[in-house]
C-alpha cells in the first residue's frame, strides 16, 4: 500500500495561537479516516495543511508523485450568492491549455452524467442557491469528482443536513471507497457519521488516539478530545457515544415544566 | 441629425470630441469587464485605493519630467502588485493600511503638484479628467490595454472565476492563485492608468463599480455578467460625453450619472430579485 499523504511533526499557527501541534499522521490508498473533534479543535487547519493550501510552522507534509486531491469546503463557507450555474462549478477544475472558455459539448454531457450519478439530474442550468442543502453539498462533491483525484477530502459534510440526506451523502462516499478512492473527512457527529467509517482520529491541538472507532470511542479518549465526560455504550457492536449527565438535564427541565 | 433643438453630430466637427467620445466609449467597457471581478471580490476599495496611488505617481513623474505612462504605470503596477498580496493575506487592519497608504501617496501628489506643476489646471485634470488633453497616444494605450485585458480574461476564464470563487480549492486543484491575482491587480492598475486621463482620479472607481452591480442583477451568470458589464460601461461613456458636451458638464461625473441612472432604472426594473442579487455584493 503507498502512502499518500504523511505528515510528521505537523505544527500550525495563526500568528502565535498554535492550532495544531505536533501531528503525526500517514493515509495509505484505498483508506477512509474520519478526524473527529470538536469545534475549534483544529480539523479544518489540519486539512488545509494537509492540501497545503497553507503552510506549517514546524513538521512536513509529504504527498506521494502525482498525487491528484480534491476539496469539499464545508458548505457554510461558500458565497452562495456568487453567480454560477451548478455546471459552471463543475467544469470549474478543467481549466489546463483552454484558449477559449465556452463549456464544451464533450464537458456538458460528462457533467450531466456526474450530476445524474449524485441524483442532481436536470439541475445544471441551476442558479447554486436555489438548491437544497444537500444538492449544494453534492455540487460540490461532483466538482471534486470531475477532478478525478486520488484523494478526496472533505470538510464537515454532513453538518446542517437532514438525517435522509446524510444517510445517501455516507451511501455515495462508501460506493467511492469502494471503488478505490481513498477519503479523508472530517465531522463532529460522532453516532451518525464517524462511528461508522473504519479508522478515526480524534484532534484536539494534537492527535489523542487514532485507531477504529471500537478502539478509539472510550470514554478515556472522548474527555481528552472533547473536554467533557462521555458515556460510551455498545449497540449491534458499534460504539454509540451519550453525553454524561444527559439525563440529569431533562430531569430538570421536567421538573421545571412540571411545577 | 436635430433632437429638441440640439444638433447631436455638432460636437464631432471636433477632433477633440470625436477622441474624447472613441477613449470614453473603450474605457467604460474596459471598467466594466475588470469591474465584474472587482465586484464579486468586494475589491471596490481597491479599485479606490489604486486610483489615488496612481494619481501620486502621475504627479511625481510630472514633477520629474518622465512620461506619464512610464513614471505612473511603474508605480502603479507595483502598488497594485503590492496591495494585492497585502488584502490577500487578510491581516487585521490591512484595508486600513491599504487607505492610509494610498491616500497618503495621493496627498504627496496633491503636494508635489501645489509646490512644482502648472498650477490648479494640471491637478484639475488629473482630478477629474480632461477631454481637452485627450491625444492619440491615449487612444493607443486604451486600446491595447483593452485588447490585452479581454485577450487575458478570454483565456484565463475559468482560473479567474474559480480563483474570484474559490480561492482554496482553486489552489488545491492546481490554480496558481496567487499569480492569478497578481495578473488582475496589473490589469486593474493599467486600466486605471489608461483610462484617468478621461474619467479622472476622483470617479474611477465608481466606473468599476457600477456597471458591474448593473449587471449582476440583471443576471445569475458570471459568463453574462462578462458581456452586460462592459455594454453598460460603454453606454455610459459614450451617452456621458455627448451630454457632457450639450449641457455643458464635466465629463467624468456625466458618465457616471448616466451610469447611476442606468442603475436605478435597473434597481426598479428588476425589482426584489435585483436587490436580493446585489444585496450579497460586498463593499459596493
Ligand atoms: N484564518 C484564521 N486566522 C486566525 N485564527 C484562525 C483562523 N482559522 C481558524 N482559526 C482558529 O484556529 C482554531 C482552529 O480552527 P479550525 O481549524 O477551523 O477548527 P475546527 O475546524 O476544528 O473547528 C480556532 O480557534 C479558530 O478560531
Ligand atoms: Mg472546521
């Protein structure tokens, strides 16, 4: 199995707030890691470095030759106002040795057969805003596909979206692993995504325990990644993770309705 | 041809006018298609900023005796490049520094013309344009800037919409934003450059401006916003200096005034829609 992408000693900075510490982290081909954490811990900077679209302080990042990534931003960091159809943003990658910028017919019908395969059928002359959640989020994935990368990474796909559209967003992404793309994402829904993928790291500055998630959903792991206690039960096999003390604040909450 | 009273083809038994009119229609449409990108990049204050560093070196040229285009296109390609990669590195506080800096280089031409130029009729011109000193060197240079820009954007399209979209992903996805940026900070500088003469220092970045919003909210397309835009700004020159000429008006601020009217009727004509769309443009 080749390494992809390796990162040794990887340390981030924002001016003097260090954001990402000392990381250590390879993704072979053909992977799917899910990084988990909560918000602020450093998961989207940890990506970015990762595409190096930005640089680190310490520690290096190495890409194997020829390495091909693609970019799922999370959806609340795009300007949906911006005026492009849902094609113009797909063929938006194939930019190489174009003298002249119409979209070819050859690109119109592979791009309505990507937009077809993510259910976004018909929807190419489409303003990107007038989509749902979902759909945007699928545009984008199609960009990233019509890139044909090696890697594809995701930002936060599944946040603010329903639980019908995060169940075929983890149908497609498992049908893409399985046909040999590796995947890179990140989440903070613990049950409804990142207990189901095969390997998690789970970020806080720095990497607390990185593993499957059997192994890694402990309630040890949880309060060091997420600073607060953490129940961990077992359910078909699968760790299913309950905030402590969950219940003690609808008892309160009962008690207040109650009176 | 007479329209209430008006001959409308007097003014073009001038040469002077018929220059004046050919500059003003080229400029317009170069404002408006660099200014759709300056627009979507809430670049406006740039666009303001490199007009008045522009002006400073025109100044300090003409103080120095050097060619305009030579002593203000250096320093102005060379700010351009420079507040460029300034905005991009998002510092606090760098749309402050890009304003004192501009305004401070625009002030030292101000000072420079006061203490060595011709007196007030140089800084006029520069201030608000001039068609009177219009000459066959500007119409070159408008020229070749334009066909250089629309060359460029022609070619460079789609890295210029993804890099103006999306700048981390372009970059990941084998962009080269960073020259991709630089390349439109040089085309805006130089469209400045050409183009002051006429509109002047003070009303330029308003010809970025409006056209562009103009057409964003008659459209949703990037690609068409490319052709509205630049139709916009040439209707506003050329409608703006045959009126500047009959009501005996400055130039620069009739084309813009045309251009604003141009505006408003759009603004009502399109309703809601109109609004929604450039409600989302920033620092227009
Ligand atoms: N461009 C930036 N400049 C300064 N600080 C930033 C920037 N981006 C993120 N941060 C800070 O870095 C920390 C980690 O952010 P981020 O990587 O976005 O975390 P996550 O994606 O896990 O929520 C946060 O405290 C955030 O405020
Ligand atoms: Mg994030």
């Amino acid at each position: 199995m080749t390494k992809l992408v390796e990162c040794r000693h990887l340390t981030c900075a924002y001016g003097n707030a260090v954001v990402v510490k000392d990381v250590d982290l390879a993704i072979t081909s053909g992977e799917f890691v899910g990084v988990v954490g909560p918000s602020g811990s450093g998961k989207t900077t940890l990506l970015k470095a990762i595409l190096k679209s930005i640089a680190p302080t310490h520690g290096h990042i190495d890409h194997s030759p020829g390495l091909r990534l693609a970019y799922v931003p999370q959806v609340e960091t795009v300007d949906w106002n911006f005026p492009v159809t849902v094609t113009e943003v797909v063929v938006m990658t194939q930019s190489q040795g174009r003298w002249w910028p119409r979209i070819t017919n050859a690109e119109r019908s592979a791009t309505e057969q990507m937009l077809e395969r993510l259910g976004l059928g018909g929807l190419g002359n489409r303003h990107i805003r007038e989509l749902s959640g979902g759909q945007q989020q699928r545009v984008f994935i199609a960009r990233a596909l019509f890139h044909q990368p090696d890697l594809l990474v995701l930002d936060e796909p599944t946040s603010g979206v329903d639980v019908r559209t995060r169940h075929d967003l983890m149908h497609l992404l498992a049908d893409l692993n399985e046909g040999g793309m590796s995947i890179l994402l990140t989440t903070h829904d613990l049950n409804g995504l990142a207990a189901h993928l095969p390997r998690l790291v789970c970020l806080n500055t720095t990497v607390i325990a990185d593993g499957a998630p059997n192994e890694v959903l402990t309630p040890a792991v949880l309060e060091q990644t997420y600073g607060a206690p953490m129940e961990v039960l077992i359910h078909g096999g699968m760790p299913v993770v309950l905030e402590h003390g969950a219940d003690e604040i609808s008892r309160r909450l009962s008690r207040r309705s109650a009176s | 041809m007479i329209l209430l009273g008006l001959d409308l083809f007097e003014p073009y038994h001038f040469a002077f006018f018929r220059n004046g009119v050919l500059v003003a229609t080229i400029a317009g449409a170069l404002c408006g298609v660099l200014g759709v990108f300056v627009v979507l990049r809430g670049m406006s204050y740039i666009g303001h900023g490199l007009s008045h560093a522009v002006f400073g070196g025109a100044a300090a040229s003409a103080v120095m005796g050097l060619n305009y285009f030579v002593g203000a296109g250096v320093w102005g390609v060379w700010s351009g490049v420079l507040i460029g990669r300034i905005a991009r590195r998002r510092i606090i506080g760098a749309d402050a520094a890009i304003g004192v800096v501009t305004t401070a280089s625009f002030a030292l031409g101000l000072a420079l013309l006061n203490r060595y130029g011709q007196a007030k009729k140089s800084i006029e011109a520069v201030l608000f344009g001039s068609v009177l000193g219009v000459k066959t060197s500007d119409i070159i240079a408008v020229t070749v800037v334009t066909v250089v820009v629309v060359i460029i954007v022609v070619m460079a399209y789609r890295k210029m919409v993804f890099a103006t979209f999306d700048p981390d992903v372009a970059e990941v996805t084998g962009v080269q934003v960073q020259w991709v940026e630089a390349l439109l900070m040089v085309m805006l500088s130089l469209t400045i450059l050409v183009t002051m003469r006429v509109i002047g220092t003070l009303l330029i970045s308003a010809l970025l401006v409006i056209p562009a919003s103009v057409s964003r909210m008659t459209t949703n397309s990037i690609a068409r916003m490319l052709w509205v835009s630049p139709a916009v700004g040439a209707a506003s020159g050329f409608i703006g200096m045959n009126m500047a000429y009959h009501l005996d008006t400055s130039v620069s601020a009739t084309i813009i005034l045309v251009a604003a009217a141009m505006f408003a009727v759009v603004y009502g004509a399109t309703g809601v829609r109109g609004r929604v769309r450039i409600s989302a443009l920033h620092h227009v």
